[in-house]
C-alpha cells in the first residue's frame, strides 16, 4: 500500500518553504543571458551546504541523455556532495563529446566560487537540445553568485524554463531525540512538456544527519511514488534528475533504515514530493485542470501504478477531462489496456468520490452535479478494482487546444 | 528485415477493389438506426462465402473487452468460418453477461437469413460503450439485408462510425500454378482514435485456398507490421478485431508454410493491410497530415518497432508535424525513451529524405525547404540507428486543435 502517510507521523509545513530552509545550506542566482530575457528572469545558480551531505539520486533512464546525468550518476555514487550548479536555457544535450566536458568545467568553476572540492559539486542543465553552453558566460557569470540562506527561491527561479512559476516547499517534523528537521524541495517543469526540450528537475536539501545508502533507497522509492507517476504528455526527458543533500546541521542521530526516525523521515520526503508533483502536473503545458487517478484493490501495487498511470497519461481521459465530461467508458478503455489485471464485473469507478460504476455496471448518477464538479480546478478519478489490496496514485493534467498550439509553434 | 515486398512478387492493385472482390463472397448492409441517420448510412452488414472458409484472427490485448472479442476467439481456433455480422452504433461492451448472450444470438440470426450452421458464423460491433444492444431491430434488420457479390462497399460503409469515409481495397496476384487469387480488405477506425469508444476493425477476404494454420501465423505477422504499428493517440479499443477468410475459390493448391505460393500470399496481404492502415492514420481524428517513422540499423526488428512506435505516437512530435517543424530534438527524446538500443554518436535523421542529423550531430539543412516539405500530406522520418539490421515502419498522424475539440465535446 503505498500513499501520503505525512500527517500520521508530525510532518508540518514550513511556511514560505524553499530548499535553504533547512540549516547550513545557502543558495543564489544570476541571469547571464541563457534564456530569453524577462522580467526578472535567472538561468545560473548555485546551491551549497557549509557541511558535507551525504546524497541520493536517480535520473532518466533515456538511452539519449545529457552529459549531466552521466557525470552526476558517478558521483552520487560515491554517495556525498555538497554542492549544485544549474542553468536553464541549454540542456547540454546533443553535443557529442564537448557536453561531458562543459558539464566538468561547471563543476570546477562552482568548486572555485565556493571554496569547495569540484568532485564535490554536481550539475543540471535544462533548455534546449543540440546547441553547446556558452561557457564564456558561465565563467564570468558563475563568480557574480552570491549564495545566502535566503536564497532558495532564486535557484527556484533560474532553473525554470516554461514554468509559469517557480515551485518550491518545505516540511518539518521533530526527530526522536527531539531535533527539529526540515526538508526543502524545488522543482521546475514536468517530463517532456515543455517545448524548450525542457526537463523535470527537483532537489531537496535536508539538515537531517542521513545515511548515504537510506537516503539513496528513500530518493529512489519516494520518486517511483511520486515523479515517476506524474504524467502531463507521455513524453519524458534526456535531463530528468532529481537529488537530495542531507548535511547533518540538525545535529540528530544519523538516520538509516533501522532508525526509529526512518518512517517519519520518508513521510516528510514524500510529502515534498508529492506537493511539488502536483504542483507540476498544475503547471503542464495549456493545462486547465489538474487530474488525479487512485486506484486500489489491485491484484499488487505495481498493477496498481500500470493502471494509474495508463488512466491518467490517456489523451482521451484527458481531453474528457477538459470537457467536464464524465465519460467512464474511456477510463475502463484505459485501465483494460494498461495491463493490470482487472475483471470488469468487479470494477467500482468514482469522480471526485461519486460512484458512476459499481460492479463493472454503470450506475445512474445526476449528471449535472458530476459536471460541475469535474469543472473545477482538480479532478479525481477512483478506480477499486476489488482484488486485492494494491494501490497507487498518479497525476496528471487535461489536454486542452492550447497543448497543441503551444507545441506546434514551437521551433527548434 | 519487415516491409513491403509485394511488388517483388507481382502483386497487383484491383481497381476499384473491395472485400468482395475475391470469388464467392458476398456482402450486403442496411440501416436499423444503431447511429444518428445521416445521408446514406448504414449500421448493421453481413458478410458470407458460398464454401467454407478457413479464418484466422487477432484481437485486442485489452482485460476490458467486448463479448464479440470472446465469442470470435473461440470460433477462430476452430480454424472454420463462413460468414461475419457487423454493427455500428453500440460496442457491446461493459454490459455484464448479456453482452455475450447478445453476441450469440447475432450469429444465429444471421445464420438463419444465410443459412449456415450458427457456429460458423463470427461477430463485431463497434460503437458507445456501456449500452445494450437493441436486438429487436437488429432481429428485424438482418432479414432485410441481401447480400451480393458487388456489396463489400455497403459492408464498408456499415462499420463506419466517426470515420469520413469508407476505407476498402484489393489486391491479386497470379499463383505459381496459373490461378489469379485476390485478396479483399476492409477496416474502420482507428485504435482509440474515435470518441464513440469505436474500433479498429479490419476484415480480409480471400479466394485462395489456404491452410488454416498457416493463415492464422500469417494474419498475426502481418497485423504485428500493419495495424500493430498503427499510433493515433495512443489508446486502444476493447472491441479491436482483424479476421481473415480464405474461402478456395481459386482453385488453387492449398498455400502452407512450405508451399511456393507462400512468400506471395503473405505478401499481398501485407499491401492490402499496409493501405488499410495509411488510410486509418489519414482518417485519425483531426489529422491533417500522416506520418511514417522507418527506423532501420536497429538491434532487432522489436527494437526497430519500439522506437518506431514511441516516435510516431509521442505527442510532442506529433505537435511538430502539425506545425511543419523539423524539430529533430523531439525525434531524439522519443527514441531515448522507447527503450530501443540507441548510441547517440551513431543516429542518422532524415525528413522526408533530407538529413538533418548525422553521427549524433545535426547538420545544418536548408529550414525553409524542409518546412515546405513537411507542409505537405505526408511527413517522412527516418532513422538509421546504424547499430544492426533491425527494421520497422509505424505509422501516425499529427495532433492538432481539432483533436482536443472533437474529443472533448463528445459526451457519453
């Protein structure tokens, strides 16, 4: 059974959250001219922790990727850093040998600025693909940052692309032995929905004490939970990256996976998560509404996140769902091709908590009200399909005219 | 190595050619009112042979599936059939048990008219979802329907539902042992691609003799390279069914897998389905422009039709088709994700014949040319992996405004 099990545990949100709200780690931006110029637009930041971090990671799994993903692959490995640099407006992407090593230099040139060792340092790029990094603009640009505890919300900023806004949070909870930790988070873009090749990045910042292998184990299931069921366009990027940096500040007992901490600690991370998932799928390219899929019941829960998932990344689904129609016939089309096992005279289907389907029947409900409901700013299907008790949730967004006519005038 | 190799063996076009182009088969239609009457429709046709035909058939994959879809595949491993009742209108889908009491009554009613055994008869419907059939007019309406041997195109126009126009042709070729043996087909639909829940529907006719097993592995290898590379949306239907009958009527030494006839067979079926299935993706919902994605050089053909698929079906590529731009970018994140082996420093890109992408490095092309190029009915990619002799086609067709309006208009 998966889901948000945040509340349960004493998560809290920080209010005005941004990733340097946790102790020790500071952030800052710049605009060196990498993307179009807009009011008060950044394309180059820097995170940094004043301790070492232990980190987790995990990155598209695209056979054709940017040089940023190789290069962060082998370092979080090592399962330490203490350091990002990130751009928006290039993706590093398509420039054959020339991309791993501007992607090194990022990393040196951040090293230098923060008086940090560059094995230390990992990079994200996010914009266009095939086009080299100016990185003439980046050397100089790179000394003009000047990182503060206040700074997260610049990084939010000089890491969107399409964005219509920058998207960040923070939680907090109070450990065992009585240490308050939070967790920051920031994310921009979602899949492959923005026409700039753009990317879904997301970071998180901890001061929790953290170990490299739980933090690593926990990145990697939150993500499956949350990011990986986040669906605007079936569409997923070369650049896709999500990290989290522990740095220890909060001066709590290291947690790992036998610590009394480890279920409040994945609690706050999924709920970071989950918060700026939705804030993504909010923010899809054109989209009016945000769409989200529970189903449970299923014969596991991977059966349960193929049916999700398949519901909520259909283009039919989604354009019923910009309609405010109720249209169930599609969801049962979509669930029967997911590949989940599924018996149709078991099905119970639901919108925005209305039964429209009991028993794979259709069942008379006033459809006036299910319209209404479905015209506001969030629909949520329910699927039960009375198997067994897998479950998951996925999220996506409508399809609208505006999708197509933002992806069509786009040029490379 | 798939493809088209009907003009190596002398497959020729029938003018004007329909299902029961083919010796021995009739076909006939009337209206019943399953759809809204417009100018000259139809809904409800028969199709029969005057011998018994060997049948071979494939059928959705999808857990939510009509009570035809069931009924078929247990007369299709019989190996025997003699004739086929089609409506339009209503799917017979998600309407509990009744659905395949509903089905077995079409087939013994449209054995009494024809006057063969019930058992020999198969059945599709396509249409609204979650609707009971109404048998009394279709009990009526059987009895009126006459078929004859200039019918294929009342069958045609029968199993429309959002389709524009009907969809038919034929091929023959000449028999190493002198006889002319013609293959018919017929189809409607499009996946998913219709917001009546409708259908891919495809039936083929044949007046060779051939064996029943030797027709089913054919039928699957072609649909696999046909109907199965098909991408409009994305979605997929509970009712998709594509049935083949070959009745004898040439006179020709039944055709096995061994048999020197065989190559040519396969052959000409490809072409028919390979046609069908052009004309399905011209006629996807709101398309202006039909797209083609031959990928060669992969590491096998499942490689080649996984990359081929993700390309043709990703909404991202799709929007640029529909805006006439060459943004290779979106080619290259499609095929990353399809799962496909892919070494970004070996990919060659062409549109439309023109490269724009060689060794991994776009190649400066002339923008203004190619956009006129891809202005046009049909846009063209190729990718050339260059990693081994992989290779598949899949065919699509763009995403455009019209898309979101039909299929969010459309109410249950």
């Amino acid at each position: 059974m998966s889901g948000d099990s945040s509340a349960s545990v004493g998560v809290t949100l920080v209010s005005g959250g941004t990733i340097t709200s946790p102790l020790g780690f500071a952030a800052g931006g710049v605009f060196i001219g990498l993307k179009t110029r807009g009011e008060d637009k950044l394309d180059l930041a820097l995170l940094v922790s004043d301790a070492l971090c232990s980190v987790g990671g995990v990155f598209t799994t695209s056979a054709i990727r940017s040089a940023t993903v190789d290069l962060d692959r082998e370092r979080v490995a090592r399962g330490r850093a203490r350091a990002l640099i990130v751009n928006a407006g290039i993706a590093n992407t398509c420039v054959g040998a020339q991309g791993y090593k501007d992607a090194e230099e990022m990393t040196r040139l951040a090293a230098d600025a923060l008086g940090v060792a560059a094995e230390d340092v990992l990079v994200c790029s996010t914009g266009v693909i095939g086009v080299e990094l100016p990185m003439s603009l980046i050397r100089s640009g790179v000394s003009e940052i000047a990182p503060d505890d206040d700074g997260g919300n610049q990084l939010a900023r000089a890491m969107m692309t399409t964005d219509t806004h920058p998207k960040e949070t923070a939680v907090s909870f109070t450990a065992s032995t009585g240490q308050t930790i939070t967790i920051g988070g920031v994310a921009k873009g979602s899949g492959m929905i923005h026409p700039n090749m753009a990317t879904m990045l997301s970071f998180a910042a901890t001061d929790a004490a953290v170990d490299a292998g739980f933090l690593q184990t926990t990145v990697k299931a939150v993500a499956d939970e949350t990011y990986n069921m986040l669906t605007v366009d079936g569409d997923s990027s070369t650049n896709d990256t999500f990290l989290a940096f522990a740095n220890g500040r909060a001066g709590n007992p290291v947690i790992d996976e036998r610590s009394p901490d480890a279920a409040a600690f994945r609690a706050a991370l999924h709920r970071v998560c989950t918060d700026l998932t939705r804030m993504l799928a909010r923010d899809g390219e054109g989209a009016s509404r945000l769409i989200t899929v529970q189903v449970d019941g299923a014969r596991s829960d991977a059966d349960a996140r193929k049916a999700a998932k398949t519901i909520a990344g259909s283009n039919l689904v989604k354009s019923a769902v910009y309609g405010a129609d109720p249209n169930w016939g599609r969801l049962m089309m979509a669930l029967g091709r997911s590949g989940a096992e599924a018996v149709e005279e078991r099905v119970d289907l639901f919108v925005n908590g209305v039964c429209i389907m009991e028993a794979g029947t259709p069942i008379p409900f006033h459809r006036d009200a299910v319209v209404a409901m479905m015209s506001g700013e969030q629909v949520d299907f329910r699927v039960s399909l009375n198997l067994a008790d897998g479950a998951a949730t996925a999220f996506g967004c409508d399809l609208t005219e505006q999708y197509v006519i933002i992806n069509s005038a786009y040029t490379t």
